[in-house]
C-alpha cells in the first residue's frame, strides 16, 4: 500500500502466482513504506510491457463468453450500478478476515506436465511426463503491533524441508495462492479497471461477476516474470466471482493483460476456486483455497499444474520446519 492512500486497519504483502520466476507485492504495511522505496518498473530497470493491453471485459459479451468459457450461463446486466457497492463490501471482507486469519496448513497434491507443441520438432520424443508430488502447505500470518498483517505461503516437504518453488526438480512453478483475493483490498483496488458483468450460479452458490484489468498507468509494484537473463513486468485482467451472502471471492481466474514477446510468454492463466472451511478448534470458517489451475504457454508447448488443498487446520509453531541441509 503506498503511502498516498487511506490506511487499511490490515494489509498483507503478495505474491503473484506465475509460472518460473514471478512476484508481485500487492501491499505492504506502512513500516515497509517507510523503509523500503517502492519496486516500480523504472528502478527494477524492466521493459515496459508491449503488445495490446486492451482488457478482454471490454469485448462484446458472446466474444468474451469465448475467451473465458467459465462464464457461459451468466446472466449479463449492463447497469454498473451495482459495482461500486459490491467492490465495496468485497474490500470489507477482506478488512474484516484479514487481522483474524491464523496459520494454517494443508495437504496440498500437485500434478503438472508440459506437452511439446510438435512431437517432430522435438526431436521424435514423447510428451513429457507428467509429474505428482505432495507437500504440505502453509498460509502464515504475522500480525503487526500497528494493526497491519503479513502473509506468507510456503511449503514444505514430508520431511518438513522448504520447498523452492523455481529450484527443485519437479517442484511446483505456480505459487502465491494464499495471497490473490488480497489484489482486491481497498487498498488495492485503486490499480484496477473493473466492470460489472451480471450474476451466475457457481458450484451451487448465487454469485456477482466482475471483470478487472490492472491499469499499468497506476501499478507502482508490478508481477515480473524472468526467463533465463531476461525480466519483464506484466500486469493481470480477469474474471472475479463474489459469493452474494457473504461477499467472499469464490472464484477467480487470471490473465496476462498483454502478451510479452521478449520472453515468448503467450499465455499465462490461472483458474483459482475458494471454499468455506470450517477450522477446529479455532471457532472460525475462511474461504481458502480449494484448487488451482495454472496454464502458461512459452511457445515450447502448453504447460499446465494443478494444485488441491485438503485438511486445512491450525498450524502450531512448535512444529519443526527444517531450514538447514
């Protein structure tokens, strides 16, 4: 949260799920501000994102239906009068859970594979094969004398070792779940177009659908993605849907806001759905997440990794997590 904007009683630091190397920090508290200067495109010395950035909720609804199936059986309202009031109790939901959120952990299973584009140009050889691994997954929260908090995601092996996402093989490339409803705080909802698409049923529940593109005018602390020697920034649109009795995010999908050729990064989407979950012995129920989809596309064919997060209870500091080798 830069400094300029009206103070939230809880912010939290975030990271964007991407695929490789990729961060994003959509807040921070104000001890941060004061310390640190804000990453920005200019001092982190990136490109500039190139190509198109006109947000695809801007399409006509029948093409917009096609770029995003999941909003087939939307009931579409072109009225925006509902938006502003709805962004609103989003970011008061996210006030509200945000200072009462405990560490948790959970049993996450993740499956990925990457499939060459043309078997020919690979040389003759067979997709490559997919990979499972289980890990341990945990959202810790560390709350601030000031009224602020700070999120972190890791996971951890059977052994209780952290995982590096980017370093092991097979490891997972996605990450950053823990963090992702946080994009829509009042905090941060500044960086962000947004538009007011109708209502739909989603797995059962009655839900507002709002689409949003990140204005790079606005983005102090963009994502940046890095391949090999090369970093670019590159900024989000997508596809939220709100939980109408709670105002909650039940789902969200992701979307690069324009492709980046300097890293032949065509495609990058994320598909995340969140669930209730009642936590023993806390007297709480959060809506984490559920399952994640992650497809990503670098022209060497399409690579895609899957995330489902079961058994969520409270994650105790007494538990060892083994940081040395």
């Amino acid at each position: 949260m830069r400094a300029r904007r009206e103070r939230m009683a809880a912010t939290a630091r975030a990271a964007a799920i991407a695929f490789a190397v990729a961060l994003a920090r959509s807040g921070a508290s104000q001890s941060d501000e004061a310390a640190h200067q804000p990453r920005t495109a200019s001092n982190l010395s990136l490109a500039p994102i190139s190509g198109s950035s006109t947000a695809y909720f801007e399409l006509p609804i029948p093409k917009l239906k096609e770029q995003v199936p999941a909003l087939r059986g939307l009931r579409y309202d072109s009225s925006q009068e509902r938006l502003s009031s709805i962004l609103d109790h989003v970011a008061r939901t996210i006030a509200d859970v945000l200072p009462r959120l405990p560490n948790l952990i959970s049993r996450e299973s993740v499956y990925g594979f990457q499939s060459p584009r043309d078997t020919s140009a690979a040389g003759g050889l067979p997709s490559a094969q997919p990979w499972n691994r289980e890990f341990k997954y945990l959202i810790l929260s560390h709350h601030h004398g000031d009224g602020s908090t700070t999120l972190e995601e890791l996971r951890v092996d059977s052994k209780g070792k952290p995982v590096d996402a980017p370093g092991l093989f097979a490891a997972p490339r996605g990450y950053g779940f823990a963090y992702q409803w946080l994009f829509f705080s009042a905090a941060n909802q500044h960086d962000f177009r947004f538009r007011y698409l109708g209502e739909q049923s989603k797995d059962g529940r009655k839900t507002y659908v709002v689409g949003f593109a990140q204005d790079p005018q606005r983005v102090q602390e963009p994502a940046y993605f890095q391949a090999g020697a090369k970093t670019e920034p590159f900024f989000f649109q997508g596809v939220l849907w709100i939980d109408q009795s709670t105002f909650n995010i039940a789902a969200l999908r992701t979307d690069l806001l324009a492709p980046l050729p300097d890293v032949n990064l065509r495609r990058l989407t994320t598909q995340l759905t969140f669930r209730s979950v009642p936590i023993h012995g806390y007297n709480a129920v959060f809506w984490l997440p559920s399952e994640v989809i992650i497809s990503c596309d670098q022209g060497g064919g399409p690579m895609e990794e899957s995330h489902r997060y079961s058994d969520y209870h409270l994650f105790h500091a007494e538990t060892r997590i083994v940081t040395g080798p």
